[in-house]
C-alpha cells in the first residue's frame, strides 16, 4: 500500500510540474535547468516504478524519449547550422514518439479488456 501512496505523489508532482512548464513555456519564459531536471528525475523514477509493478519493459521507454527532446535536441540544435535538418530530426522524434505512445495506450488498453 505504501508503495502505491509514493508512486501516486510522484506522478501527481510531475503532472504539476509538467502543467507549470507548459504554462511557462506559453507565457515564453526560459524553464530553469533545475526545473528540466527535476522533471527528468521524476519521469525516471515513475517509469521505473511503474516498470517494477507491471513487468513491461515498454514503460522505460518513456525516460528515454524525453531525454531525446530535453537534451539531445539542443545538442543537434547547437551542432547544425541547417534549419531544415534540425526541423527533421524534431519532426522524426515527434512522429517516432506519437507512434509509440500510441502502440502503448493500445497495447494497455487490450490488458485492461482482458478478464483475468
């Protein structure tokens, strides 16, 4: 029981952590780096306890994509001077994850129909 309480905390502070980085970024002010990493931490401890109570693999996958669009992307950002390059790495990251997140939520959804 006590494990569910700490996992529940943690998605309900991300969420609002989430909500107040989407709020900042629409009012375009800079997210603070503490913030970013704080929200990283937090998606990789929920993922990972959320891996260790449902036994899919397929959960670690989410730390990983937001790592891509948190770091990796200001990295190819800085590294490119082709606008158009940069656009299609973000385009491709965009497509790779909606495609998965989708395969996730279909996959979960046909585990939940499923009678025991």
């Amino acid at each position: 029981m006590k494990f569910k309480s700490i996992t529940m905390t943690l998605e309900i502070l991300l969420f609002v952590l989430g909500v107040a980085g989407c709020i900042m970024m629409v009012m375009q002010m800079k997210l603070p780096i503490a913030m970013l990493t704080i929200i990283t931490m937090l998606l990789i401890i929920c993922s990972t306890f959320d891996f260790i109570k449902t036994q899919k693999l397929r959960k670690l996958v989410y730390p990983i994509i937001t790592t891509y669009f948190l770091l990796i992307m200001p990295i190819i950002e800085k590294c490119t001077n082709n606008e158009v390059f940069f656009v299609g790495f973000a385009v491709l990251g965009c497509v790779i994850t909606v495609i998965f997140v989708y395969k996730d939520l279909t996959i979960s959804n046909k585990e939940i129909e499923l009678p025991h």
